[in-house]
C-alpha cells in the first residue's frame, strides 16, 4: 500500500528551507511515496459561503492562523530536496487560475522533478477567495474541465489550440512539455457532480472528509461513470485520507481497511508536529502508521 501524508500546516516548520530539506528526506526514509500541498490564495475574515467539509459551515481555527504556502511553489522546493516523493496538490482550485498559466507551472515542476507531479484539483467554495483573486464564482464546474482540457492540449500538442466557453487559444507553444506529456490530473469532492466528473476525465480521485460508507458508495460510482464514458472501470486511482473524516480513527485498521477494501490504492495520513526538533517524532510516527496500516496491504 503507498502511503502519502499532508505537508505540515505550522508556521516555521513550512516556511524553513532547511526544515523541509530535511524533513523530505525523513518521509523518504521512511518509505513514503508522496506528499501533498494544500491551496488557499486568501481566507476572508469573514465570510457568507458555507465551509462544505465541517457540520457547522466554518472552517476549524482563526481565519489566518494557518500557513498556506502556493502549493507548486512549495512541491518545487521539496523536488529539489527529494528523488523518489510524488508531489501532489490537494487540492489547487483551478478556476483562480489562468489554464495556460497553470499549465506551464505544474509542467515545469513536473519536469524538473523528473514526472513526479500529481495535479490535483477542484473548485473551492470562498466566494470571498475568489473576489479576492478576480475570478468569477459563477459556472465553476465547467470551468474547472476546460482547464483540464486545455492544459492537457497544452502539454501533448505542438502547437495546441482549444475552444472553450471560458478558456480558448489556437496554435501557441507551451514549452517544455511535462515530463512524460502529461501530468496525472486528480480531482477531489464527493459530490454528484464531482464524482462523475472524476469518473469521466480524470487520472485519480482524492475526496476530503468522506467516510467510509461513502466512500465505497462513491467509489462505485466513479467506476460506472469511467465506464459510461468509454474507459476503463479502473482508470481512476483512488487516494483515501480516512482521519479526514474521523481524526481519531486514523490508525485504526477496521476504519481503514473499509476504504481500501472500496479500492483506495493510496492512504494519506496527516502526521503532526509542532516544532522542527520534533523530527525524530515524524520519523517514529510514519514508522508506527507504516507498520501498524500501511504493512497490512
């Protein structure tokens, strides 16, 4: 079983060179296969738009009280700092961003890490985020697949052109392509509408606070929705973080075996420390999970 964890989330720790040199080499150590950025440009102080992951519509802690680094900014530094980790996003909000932008970063890391970026992506829910940015709210479905679309063409075709409602370009050049002409594109959500699209384009589906009941339901039905759009039922990689949903459960391997059982290939664990001299505490931590649930597949 591949094991990820969530990159750390505490100021100094994620804002130190030298912490997260070292810290990549302990996840390498340690047998991890990726680590996985988070993505918030801004957090309103306020705000009208429910938090769709908790029962209370608000987001856990004080509104800027959590280090949020860009998250291709930060997989760029850890590349550098690692040779075999996955980097992976969890999730880019993709409508923030320009398509051809987005494109020519994540290849670029992509590249430079020698094709070990996982772009995952979905379409946030702070209206306030994206006034913040200039972006608009409305539609963001559909504008997340043509930023699927035409980063896809951007990378495969020399030139490319695409045609959308809200992204189109002809005959430009997005050089140099990713890696292996492609990033593996992930989407997140575990609503109808991100399910199916999940099973309709993409490479892999990474949802946040799902149990495991819904999981296995929804996993079905990425499965048929691959297969109604003339793919393989298993052409989507599931990624499962199981403490998303219940921190207390993480390492319990009837909780998690429940999401693996439902065809989760990937375990994502958020492993916790405070300070950089907590590091030998990362290290026997990823030990104990890898031992405990990772070993049991």
């Amino acid at each position: 079983m591949r094991v990820g964890v969530i990159a750390p989330f505490v100021d100094g720790l994620i804002t130190s060179g030298a912490f997260l040199s070292d810290y990549a080499g302990v996840l390498e150590e340690c047998g991890v296969e990726s680590v996985w950025t988070v993505e918030h440009v801004v957090v309103a102080e306020t705000y009208e738009s429910r938090y769709p992951y908790s029962a209370s519509g608000r987001m856990a802690g004080t509104p800027g009280s959590v280090p949020m680094p860009d998250p291709l900014e930060l997989l760029a530094f850890l590349a550098g700092a690692s040779s075999t980790l996955r980097l992976g996003t969890a999730m880019i909000v993709a409508p923030l961003h320009s398509a051809a932008v987005l494109a020519k970063r994540a290849a670029t890391v992509d590249r430079l890490s020698g094709g070990r970026v996982e772009l995952g992506l979905g379409i946030g829910w702070q209206r306030e985020e994206y006034a913040a940015v200039g972006a608009a709210f409305d539609d963001r479905g559909r504008r997340l697949e043509e930023c699927i679309e035409a980063m896809r063409a951007l990378w495969a075709d020399h030139p490319a052109s695409y045609e959308g409602k809200y992204v189109s370009f002809s005959r430009v050049f997005s050089e140099p392509p990713p890696e292996g002409g492609r990033v593996p594109v992930i989407l997140g959500g575990h609503s109808d509408p991100a399910v199916e699209r999940a099973g309709r384009m993409a490479d892999g589906w990474f949802p946040f606070t799902i149990t495991a009941e819904e999981f296995t339901a929804k996993a079905e039905v990425v499965r048929a929705a691959a297969g109604a759009s003339g793919r393989e039922p298993g052409a989507v990689e599931m990624t499962a973080w199981p403490g998303s949903a219940d921190p207390g459960a993480e390492r319990s391997l009837p909780w998690v075996r429940r999401y693996v059982e439902a065809g989760a290939t990937r375990l994502v664990v958020h492993v916790r420390i405070d300070r950089p001299e907590e590091l030998p505490l990362l290290r026997d931590q990823l030990n104990r999970y890898q031992d405990e649930v990772g070993s049991q597949w």
